[in-house]
C-alpha cells in the first residue's frame, strides 16, 4: 500500500505533461499512474483537482549569509521562502558566510549548525578563492556540489581568481569531476569603470550600469570559455544577463565544451530602466541591461543554452541599498531578493506570456540543475525511485507580489509590485507537506545533500 497517491494531476516531466496520479511510498516516488490505469491502494489520498504537479524546484543560487551575516537573511526565513514559492532544494553559496566555506572543516561545521534550521534541502558550493587550492579535495570529497570564484572583486574575505588561476582551478577540479562556477565580469574593466565614474562624481544608477557594460560579462566569459577548452574541465556560468554572452555559451555548447549557465528572473523581467527609475532595491551585479537584451534572453533559456533558472537570492537590510551617500549608487548594496518568486514569476512569464510547455520548468528549475549539480540521482525530476519533492501549481490562481506576503527576514524585493497568474499552493518535500494553503506544516525537517 502506498503512504500517498495524487489523484486527478497533470504530472509535468522535462519532456510531457501526463494526466493521471502520482503514487508515495517511504518519501520516494513510487510510480506514475496514467490516467484511467489502476493504481496501487494508499493510505492517504490527495486531489489535485487538475491543478499542473510539477518537480520540487532547485533554486541553484542562494545566498542565506548563516552563520555569519543573519541580519540580511537566515536559513529559518531563507527556506520558508523557498517552500512557499515551490522550491524544495536549495545550493546556498559560500560567500557571505563567516567563516566562508574554505575546507572540510568549515563544511562540516556549517552542515552541524544547520540541522534543525531549514525548511527545504539544501546543498553547499565550497569557496574558490586564492588561498584554498589545497582544501578543494578535502570539500569535493566532503560533497560540495560546486565551487564558486569571483573573476571580478568579490568582497576583502573572498578574494577573486585571476584567469590564470582560473585556469589552475578548473584543471584541478577536473580530477573530482568538479564543477567550477563563475560571476563573470572581468576585473579590469570593471575596476577602472568605477573608478572612472566616482573620480567624475559620476554616482547615478545610469553611471554604475555604465561601469559594469555587457563587454565585461563577454571578457570574463570568453576567457572562461578558452580555460574550459584548453583544459578539457568543467565550468558553470553564473546569472547570464544578456544575450551575447548566452550566443558565446551556445557557440561553445556546440564546440563540444563542458559548459553550463543560468539565467535570473530578473533579467528577463526588469531593465536598467527599472534601475533608474526604483534606485538600490533594483541594484545587482551584472546589471540590469535594456528592453531589447531582457526579451532575448528567453530564446536562449527555450533552446537549452541557458541551463536553469535561479534566483541569486542575495538579501540585505533595506538602509543597505540607499544610495544618497557618497558613492551613490556604487555605495548600495547589490543583490537582489527572489527565491520565493522565481516559480510563479516563470510560471507567468515562459507559460502564460510566452506560451512555451510546462515541461520547460520541470527542466530549467528542476531537472538540469538535479543533473549540473551531481543530485539528479535524488531530485529534479518525477520520476519512480527519486525523493517524492513535488508542488502543486493552480494555473487559474492570481497573485500579485506583496512585502506583508514574503517569508524574507527583510521583506522587500524589486520584485514587488508585479503580479501575474499560475500559483505554487502546495509543496511537498520527501513525500510530506512542507508548505499548503498558505500554512506551513510541522518542523524544519531539510537535509544536507552531497553530491553522488
């Protein structure tokens, strides 16, 4: 006998959505169930009453700061947030932690704090930065399921790579068939950009989009894209903003390179324009680009070239992003808030806006990512074997993005204020209710993942 059975869904796998029911047994899916053929008997039944089942969403790219810096956000807030917008797996980044995770040790220790604090699963990328090439090996054979490196300024206690080091890193990496991702934005232009603009006084939000310009996205990823070739290892490109850097990844893909992206929201949805006219909360790096480069995207996130959809979840205080200080806008804080968003925000704008399949969430937010991130053999799909990570999605339900309404420990967000139809109004983790009808079931119960 089954524990669950989900009646009357539409089961949305990375290549069709079926009509029939979806059987739980142990936290693990036990089968798919076509619509009109018996299934097993269960213990507790569940109607989705047509509403679209789709995978647990991976969100890949999450800053929670815990331990460290929990003023901005915590994992008690961080994966409430994530349950409540349908996603069940989280990869936190190692950055803007304290410690960072620089080695097993800190690994081990972050994963101790953590027990009892999320709501969701999650998984760790280990730091890549100057001082711990030899503590790679001890975090890959702890589990990290990704490395991240700076190519531009990172921060004074996570220290960018140069591309040579890149290079290094990437090689080494190789031997634990390691992925490396990378925030590309090369670190020259970058620096005199900015430099240039604050010796003019030039501080606006149209002067910071000008001294992060697309060109040094493309560097940074060019010379990304000749270390991959050069050494036959593995790179991860992070939060795509434009597409000229996604044809350099699609040029590459077909080169034969090993080279995944992602992409954000909020450069499909939001502009410089929305930069200039809203201030710091719409602050990231790399910037927000124009109308034209925003619509573009989506082509290359239909055709595969641009691997997942993750939020960069990167939060702060909202007296960090004013920007009346010296500095201006360079003085905000960039990063944006959006792991609750992101499902239903795609959900608007790839289904009902740009009439492309449900199958192309359960790939881009849940499949792909289980597969990059070494999980796939657990997550990312509905699939008989895998943990039963599912959320039920009312297409018909609209919903308008509202701060009294985010699970964030500072609740604002750029993406406020927008609103769309297609809402996650349950979420099941490992078989079990986490999140349904805007009420949170029992205790955080989200395990760490290591990679397989």
């Amino acid at each position: 006998m089954l524990d669950l059975l989900v009646t009357n869904a539409r089961l949305v796998t990375e290549r069709e959505v079926l009509r029939g029911s979806l059987g739980i047994l142990d936290g693990r899916i036990q089968g798919l169930y076509l619509e009109g053929t018996p299934a097993p008997d269960a213990a507790e039944m569940l109607d989705a009453k047509g509403q679209y089942v789709l995978p647990g969403g991976i969100d890949d790219h999450v800053h929670f700061n815990d331990p460290g810096y929990t003023w901005r956000e915590d994992f008690p807030h961080g994966s409430r947030a994530a349950a409540a917008g349908g996603i069940t797996t989280v990869i936190d980044m190692p950055v803007q932690n304290e410690p960072t995770v620089d080695n097993a040790d800190i690994f081990r220790a972050k994963e101790a704090y953590l027990d009892g604090r999320s709501y969701v699963d999650f998984g760790f990328w280990g730091s890549l930065i100057r001082t711990n090439r030899a503590d790679l090996k001890g975090l890959a054979e702890e589990g990290a399921l990704a490395f991240k490196s700076f190519l531009s300024y990172g921060g004074s206690d996570y220290t960018n790579l140069t591309i040579s080091e890149a290079r290094d890193r990437i090689a080494l990496l190789k031997q634990y068939d390691a992925v490396a991702g990378f925030h590309c934005e090369d670190d020259a232009m970058v620096r005199d950009g900015e430099a240039k603009a604050l010796a003019d006084g030039c501080t606006t939000a149209a002067d910071y989009a000008m001294a992060r310009p697309v060109e040094a996205e493309e560097k940074a990823v060019e010379d990304i894209l000749q270390a991959v070739r050069e050494t036959g290892g593995r790179a991860h490109i992070c939060h795509v903003s434009h597409p000229r850097v996604a044809e350099l990844i699609r040029q590459a893909k077909a080169e034969g390179l090993h080279v995944t992206a992602e992409t954000c929201m909020h450069y499909l949805l939001f502009t410089g324009d929305d930069l200039v006219r809203h201030g710091g909360i719409f602050k990231c790096s790399p910037p927000l680009r124009d109308q034209v480069a925003a619509d573009g995207l989506f082509a290359y996130l239909a055709d595969g070239t641009l691997d997942t959809i993750c939020s960069d979840h990167s939060p702060s205080r909202l007296d960090e992003k004013d920007t009346n200080g010296e500095k201006g806008m360079f003085g905000a804080w960039g990063g944006l808030s959006g792991v609750q968003t992101t499902l239903s925000a795609l959900w608007d704008y790839a289904v009902n806006q740009r009439h492309a399949s449900p199958t192309l969430i359960a790939r881009v937010l849940a499949a792909n990512p289980a597969r990059i991130f070494g999980i796939d053999d657990r997550k990312g799909r509905l699939a008989p074997g895998l943990d039963a990570d599912f959320v039920l999605l009312d297409p018909e339900q609209s919903w308008v993005v509202r701060e009294d309404d985010l699970e964030y420990l500072n609740k604002f967000s750029a993406f406020v204020g927008t609103k769309g139809k297609g809402k996650p109004v349950a979420t099941y983790l490992r078989g079990k209710a986490v999140y349904a009808d805007g009420v949170f079931q029992g205790n955080p119960r989200g395990r760490l993942l290591r990679k397989a």
